[in-house]
C-alpha cells in the first residue's frame, strides 16, 4: 500500500540538476579526473572516462556530427537509414553487427539519428573480456566508414523503415510537419524530419546511400567515446591501432546557412485542422538564437535562468485558476531546445468553449506581465533557495553522473571547444553564479526574451468552425497585450500567520511494541491510528513519512462511483481550512517540505519529507489537509464543464474512436465500470465529494503511519500524539474490504476486426491472454523469460527475416493480490495485407515456446540479463537508507512480518536455476483456460485507392 508513496518520498535530487553539467564551464586545467582524450592525424577525436564508478563494465559510443539536416533534396531520410544499415554486415563484421552482439548477450544498444547528429552506443559490455572489448572498438570503427550495405541488406531495411514510417504515422506527425514551415521560418529545419517521405523511401537506391555516406562519415566528424571501468593507457593504445585503418579523408565543410534559421520580425501564422485533433488549443510559439559557444558566464546564467523560468513561470496559470479566474482547460509554458543554437518558448493554451478569444488574451497579459513586471524576490529567493540546496545535496553524492551525461560534455568540448571539467568543480561553479544572481538579473533577461521577434501563433481545431481566432485577431490581442494585464493579475493574498489558530485536543499514545529486529516501535493512539517509528539520525536532518490504509476505488458502491471520481480530482484543488491554494503556496514559500495524497485502485494513501526544522509545519498542514479539506462550488463547477467538453469534443473518427469502441467491446460497461459519458458526469453531487474524502480518509484508526528519520523519540512522540492523535478515529468500525476491479469481458474468446480512415496503410493487431492461476517465484521468474525470449523471437522472425514490422512489443504481469492474475499481451504493426501473415507466425512462435521449440541460445540470451540483474540486487543493502526501511515497515504494515535489513532479499538465485522446460512448461500454463483476445485494426479500403506499400 506504501509503495505509491514511497516513490514519491525517496527520489534522487540529481535528477534535477543533471543539466547543469552541460551548460556550465571550468578552467581548462580542472579537467575530469580518469579522463584521456585525444586526436589522431587522420582526424578522428576519442574520449576515455573512467571515475571507478562503473566497475565491471564499459559503454561505447559513437558520435557522428551529421543528422538530416545535411541531406540536399535527393537525399531526405538517408541519414537515417544509414543508422539502420549500421547494425548489418559490415568490413570486420560480415554476418552483421547486430547478430554478433546479440550472439555475445549485449542486448542493450541503440542509436538515434537527429536533425543536428547521429549517435550509436552499446552498453554494459563487460570489461574482463579483453577480446570482447578490442571487438568493440572494431565496431566503433566500422560504423565510422566500414558499413557494407549490401543489396540484400538495404532492401530489408527498406522494408523495415517503411514500418517505422507508418509506424510514426497519424495526427502527431502531420502536425509537427505542418507546423515546421512557422516553427523554423522556411528554414532546411522545416523540411528535413529524419524519416523523409514515403516515396522516397520507396525508390532510394543503394549507390545514393554510399554516396551520402563517403561523403559525410568521415574522422573529422566523428568522435569515439568509451567510458567505463577500463585501463586509460591500454585503450587508448587499442584506438590508436583500430583507428588508424580509417581513411584519411574530409568531410567537405558545411555551409554555415545550412543550420541557420532566419528571423521574422512580424509573428507568423498558421491553422492546423485535421479530424484527429484531441482538443482545440493554440499555441505561441518563439525562437531565440542561443550560441553553444557562449562565453561562460552567459551559459551558466543562461541555463540557471531556464531552470528559474520553467519551475516560477507555470505558477502564474496555477495562481490564476486558484483565484477561480482562468479562462482556460490548460495553459503550459516553458523554455527548451529546439535545434543546435536555438531556443524555443512555447506557450500552449486549450481555452473553455466559447471564451477562445478571452483566453488569448489572457495568455498574452501573463506574458506581458512576466516582461513587465518579472517575479517577486519573495518567489525567486525561495526558488533559489531550493536550488541552491539541491545543487549542495548533488555535491553531497557518492556518484555524479550518468555515462551518458559525460557523453554530453565531450559532445560540448567537441563542438564548441568547451573543456571538460569535473563534475564537482562543475556544479561548485553553478552555486557560486547562483548565489550571486538577484531577482533583477533573471527580470532583466526575461525582458530581453519577450519581445515580438520570431513569434508563431498556430490553432489546431478537428474543423474550420472551431478555435477560428485569425491572424488579424491574434495581432490585435498582441498589440493590446499590456492593455489586458489585469487578466493576469489575481487577488492581493492575504497572508498566513498561523496555519491552525485553534484548540486541537491532542490523542495518547494506549499500547506501544518493540519491534527488534526493525529496531522501531509501533504506537496505537487513543483514536485508533498506528504509528510505527523508527529513529534514523543518518536521515541528517530530514524524516520521511507515509501512511495507508485499505481503500482506494475498490471499496467504492457503485452508485457513489462519479463522486469519488470528481473527488479524486479535486483534492487540494480548493484548498484547506479557510486557506486558497495561493495563501497556501505563499506559505509554503521557503518551507522545506512536501506532502501530498494519493487514492490508489486498492488503498488510501498520504505521503510527504521534510526538513526536522520544519515538522510543526508539516504535521500541522498534515492535520489541516485531513481533517478540514475544502471543496469549492466554484471549481466544481468548472471541473463538470471541463469534463463535459472534453467528453463533447472527443474523437468520432480515426484510431482515438476505435480505441474507444474496443474498450467498450474488451470492457463492457456495468454499474460497477461506468461509461464516463454525459450522464456520468452530470450525476456527480457537490455534497457527495466532502462525503467520500470523510469514507477515505476520515478515520484514522483505519490508517497504519510510519514515520523515519533524524527525529528523536520524544520529539516524535509529541509530533505524533498532538497532529495525528487529534484526527477522528473509531477504531470499532470494520477494516474495509476490497473488492476485485476486474471488469474484463467474460467471454472465453474474443476475435474482432475494426476499420478506420487511415491515409498509412497500417494496422495494428493485438493478441492477448489473461488467465487466473497462481504462480509459484520460479515460476514468475520463467514468465519473465519466457516474455523476453518471445521477444527477441518475433524481432528475429517478423522484423528481421520478414519484415513485416518495426517493432514488436511483448507484455507479461503477474499479480497476486487481491486475487491471482497474470496476462501477456502481444503487440505489433504492419500494412494491411499483412495482417493475416503476421497473426499466423505470432501464434506458430507461441506455440513453438509452449512445445519448446527454441535454441538453447535463444533461452540463454532472454535468461542471463536477468540472472545478472538478479545477483546485482543481491549486493548489501544501505542500512541508512530511508526507502529501504519505508519498504521494510510497510512489509510489517501488511504482514506482521518483521524482516531485517541485513538479510539478502532473495535468499538463493532463481533465474540462473531456470531450464527451457520451465519456460514451456509456463508458457502452457498461462495460456491453457486463458480468456485470449484477437484485435486487429485495418484501415478502411476504397475502391481505386492502393494500400499496399
């Protein structure tokens, strides 16, 4: 029940700071420590990096500094079939790159080519393999200039990229085609997409490949990067001798003009319409030119500023529709890359029926009023605050970064000559810019970005009748923005000078446990709750904090189902007490702590950490949020409307609506599973949502609390007694009772075949299995084989040898609460004729898993990732985590078990001890007395029109 929330409790704060060891800049002779780079004369640039922290293993990549933005207009999509032919035969690698590496249990590699570059990687090759490894850099040096291209590999994945094209196809990628021509201003940007078109496609011949690639995979536009745990001296002697093969040759210099967007002094404009939008919505879009080879300071500012921007600028759309005063659905900001050297802020808006034009308008008085007036020093000093003690908490790490971050600096050095420094001395230089940087400095940029330059302004609509705001009408609302300011101002807020300015009536703590071998204590209060504590003073001035109870939508009647929907989305949405959200968010401001709810399938949760110097303000707002939630009519008002016109405008045609019908074929709707249609939400009672937050979290003694961290017993007794011991409670009442949500279709076979305008040729067809037998840990651990082995063979059989897709995905869940269930789930694309071919070899490939009919290669390459996995999670555990023992109570919570963190998880290895016979034997477990299903999605054929591509 814990498990929810302690997901939301235990995050590692470098997830946020990440990008700051890319935009920042030390001096030269703070280089990374274990970092050797170099240059050979023909060309060709290598980093390797080893810190010690990725013992065992070496990751490998390649770096090619050409994307699609390089190809001339008979060449559209080159760059990225070269990345497919990469993975086939090649100079030292006839039987193909991609069959040796998986020959060898590297599964894990990738590639992806981008508008700007190209990149390749292999990962966790182990590195006490020499031979192996040397193999690696012969890889490297084959993708560099040693790709066969073959005749009879070049028509494969032709074929194969055909699937992806259609596989990419639908609404999605129209709209970013359409909209490129104002997004790059009629830039190469706006008609080079990666892919290239269909016919061409079809019709590209093998010579144009070469030519493309003799032309541009040259040394002096590559670099080579290998990290890990490997011997700095020996490979870079191993590059010297592998790489000194490649030809010494030029890539011919590219034209400046190639990557240059021009600027647009008026805004351009554009109407998307297409019957598959999802919503009406508009957009402003606009573009700033960011050089990568900005002097440092300006980088480092550049970026902490983005970072302030994307976190305080969104809050200005929340601050409004907590006033009760947003004339839209949804309204987005944010400041990211577009392409090499330039930015994009993109303003995205989808406005209540009617009130478009009002909604425009207020966008562009936020806008003006973030240009004019900046942010508060009270929003940005508490935002800075925040930052600078996630930066000190990153600094505080064992480890700091990810291969593929490191990846990224030597990406800046190459391109732009940045030099590659530790990440320490990195993120040391971001404090010391951000301490000095005042609320004026980040106001004087963002005056300088919001100006008119470089403006697009799209609609996207299902028909011309909606979203039908002209150009002449967006100009007019731009040109009176300033005018318009007070819709983006909200009410004065009235401040918060003590969060509970009334008598509460602390509880007791009636019984206490010891529990040894946890080394905590369970206290059940007067009102029934349990507490169980556990001092943590490796917390280092922090706690940790979760509570759940059985519950969720699984103890919902029925006939109070659309109630509990509508009150499931409206927690804190009103505020609590006779606090608004926005007195509550200033209050927040500079307060170290995080709290929030959760309302599961099967339970009830509430959740938060905090600073020990904060736990009066973290129980007291805990005690508020439970015990005097607010509602407003107001906001559940909106919340029906807002319902109503997403169901009104939902999609009638395409893939959106037969997704749909199959729901209601795969699902059908009773009582218990309501269509959320009109009716439904037309039913939901305002006096309903007070009472259902009461059912699930009005009684305290239904909840089991754990509390961990660096608080002392006695201070935890008296957090614990007075906050929680207040809250109601009867512990008489009954534990509820879940039930099953399991509302699948009865019916043992379901076989049904769909059709719908469709202007791809693609169908998709699902296969599926779901059955209700309990499944011993051996035998869940075969399950996990027996997916990844199906995997990999309807990869080898319909992609690779028929190609009749791009990709195939495989699903297998098992669960055993509240009830035994396991399901697997095939999932693949391909072109309509196809569609009968494709069903008949996924069902022989299933059959030949259950009759076991499978290489003991086949088994060994689905088996050992695993095995390995499992024998890495049976490292020693960190006593000092807190999740860790959040998990360990939460077993106790749920079981009575007490289990000891020193004890290995897994007492003995299960993967390892698998045979091919438990795989089949799984196989026919699952699918003997299975419910299966058989969708398949066509699209619709007309009389003269082709659809085999």
């Amino acid at each position: 029940m814990f498990k929810n929330i302690i997901k939301q409790l235990t995050g590692v704060p470098m997830a946020l700071l990440v990008g700051f060891f890319f935009l920042s800049l030390a001096p030269a002779h703070a280089q990374m420590k274990g970092l050797r780079q170099g240059k050979l004369p023909n060309g060709l640039t290598y980093y390797i990096y080893n810190d010690g922290s990725d013992v065992g293993e070496a990751q490998y990549y390649l770096y090619q500094n050409v994307g699609a933005i390089m190809e001339n207009k008979d060449e559209m999509g080159l760059a990225h079939v070269l990345e497919h032919l990469a993975f086939n035969a090649t100079d030292h690698f006839p039987d193909g790159v991609m069959n040796f590496l998986r020959s060898h249990n590297l599964n894990d590699f990738e590639a992806f080519t981008g508008v700007d570059d190209t990149r390749y990687a292999v990962h966790n090759v182990p590195t006490k393999d020499a031979k192996l490894n040397e193999q690696m850099l012969w890889i490297l040096r084959d993708w560099c200039h040693g790709i066969k291209m073959n005749p009879q590999d070049v028509e494969k994945e032709r074929s194969i990229i055909l699937e992806e094209w259609r596989h990419r196809a639908g609404v999605n990628r129209r709209l970013t085609d359409a909209i490129a021509p104002v997004v790059y201003n009629n830039s190469g940007y706006a008609t080079h997409n990666v892919i290239g078109s269909q016919d061409f496609l079809r019709s590209f011949q093998q010579k144009q490949v070469k030519q493309f690639y003799d032309k541009w995979y040259r040394p002096n536009l590559q670099f080579i990067a290998i990290i890990g745990d490997v011997d700095l001296d020996q490979t870079e002697k191993n590059i010297q001798a592998v790489f000194k093969t490649l030809p010494n040759k030029l890539a011919p210099a590219v034209d400046p003009q190639v990557r240059n967007i021009p600027d647009n002094a008026d805004p351009l404009y554009l109407r998307f319409i297409d019957p598959e939008n999802k919503s009406a919505s508009f957009g402003l879009y606009q573009r700033y030119n960011v050089k990568g080879n900005a002097p440092e300071e300006d980088r480092v500012r550049q970026f902490i500023f983005t970072k302030f921007f994307n976190t305080l600028a969104p809050k200005r759309f929340v601050m409004l529709k907590n006033a009760d005063k947003e004339n839209f659905i949804a309204a987005e900001v944010s400041l990211s890359p577009l392409v090499r050297d330039y930015y994009q802020m993109a303003w995205d808006m989808v406005p209540y029926e009617g009130k478009e034009q009002k909604a425009l308008q207020q966008m562009l008085a936020v806008r003006a009023s973030l240009r004019d007036n900046g942010f508060t020093a009270a929003e940005f000093n508490a935002e800075k605050e925040k930052m600078y003690s996630g930066m000190k908490d990153v600094l505080e790490a064992k480890g700091l970064g990810t291969p593929d971050n490191a990846l990224m600096l030597f990406r800046q050095n190459y391109l732009f000559g940045i030099p590659v420094a530790d990440f320490r001395t990195q993120i040391s230089r971001n404090i010391e810019t951000l301490v000095e940087l005042e609320v004026g400095d980040i106001n004087a940029w963002m005056k300088s970005l919001l100006t008119d330059k470089n403006l697009a302004f799209v609609t996207y609509s299902k028909s011309k009748d909606e979203m039908n705001i002209t150009k002449e009408a967006f100009e007019s609302a731009l040109k009176t923005e300033q005018k318009d300011e007070q819709m983006a101002q909200t009410n004065d807020v009235q401040p918060i000078t003590k969060l509970i300015d009334f008598n509460i009536v602390p509880g007791k703590i009636v019984a206490e446990k010891q529990l040894k071998t946890l080394q905590s204590k369970e206290w059940t209060l007067s009102n029934g709750a349990k507490v169980i504590y556990k001092y943590l003073p490796e917390a280092k001035g922090r706690f940790f904090f979760a509570g759940s109870s059985v519950g969720g939508k699984s103890v919902v009647p029925a006939k109070n189902l659309a109630d509990y929907m509508a009150m499931r989305a409206l927690l804190m949405q009103s505020g609590v007490y006779k606090y608004n959200r926005n007195q509550l968010a200033q209050w927040l401001q500079g307060k170290d702590l995080n709290l929030s709810l959760s309302l599961e399938d099967y339970s009830d949760g509430v959740g938060g950490n905090a600073a020990v110097a904060n736990a009066d303000d973290f129980f007291a707002y805990l005690y508020l949020v439970l015990s005097r939630q607010n509602f407003s009519k107001s906001v559940f008002d909106k919340y029906i409307q807002r319902s109503l016109y997403l169901y009104d405008n939902r999609p009638t045609t395409g893939m959106d609506a037969v997704q749909d019908s199959i729901r209601q074929l795969l699902y059908p709707a009773t009582a218990e599973n309501p269509l959320q249609n009109e009716a439904f939400y037309k039913s939901v009672q305002f006096d309903g949502l007070s009472k259902q937050f009461d059912e699930h979290f009005g009684n305290a003694a239904q909840f089991t609390y754990c509390l961990i961290g660096d608080i002392p017993e006695a201070r935890a007794k008296e957090l614990v007694t007075r906050y929680i011991g207040s809250l109601k409670g009867d512990a008489k009442v009954a534990k509820r009772t879940v039930r099953p949500l399991d509302f699948a279709s009865d019916k043992p076979l379901i076989k049904r075949t769909f059709e719908t305008e469709s202007d791809d040729g693609m169908a998709e067809i699902e296969i599926s299995y779901d059955n209700k037998v309990a499944l011993s840990d051996k035998e869940q651990a075969a399950l996990e084989v027996m997916r990844a082995l199906l995997e990999r063979r309807y990869f080898d059989v319909l992609r690779e040898k028929e190609h009749l897709t791009y990709t195939v995905g495989v699903q297998s869940v098992y669960t055993a609460q509240p009830k035994e269930n396991e399901s697997l789930s095939i999932h693949l694309q391909t072109s309509r004729e196809n569609v009968d071919k494709a069903i008949t070899l996924v069902y022989q490939i299933l059959d030949d898993v259950k009759a076991q009919r499978f290489s003991l290669d086949d088994f060994k390459a689905a088996m050992v990732p695993l095995a390995v996995d499992e024998e890495r999670t049976d490292a020693p555990q960190d006593n000092s985590d807190p999740s860790l023992w959040l998990s360990l109570l939460n077993v106790y919570a749920e079981t009575g078990n007490e289990l000891s963190p020193t004890v290995p998880t897994a007492s003995t290895p299960v993967f390892s001890t698998l045979t091919p016979q438990d795989i089949a034997a799984v196989a026919k477990k699952i699918t003997n007395n299975a419910k299966q299903r058989e969708i398949v999605v066509k699209p619709v054929v007309h009389e003269g029109k082709r659809t085999n591509f």
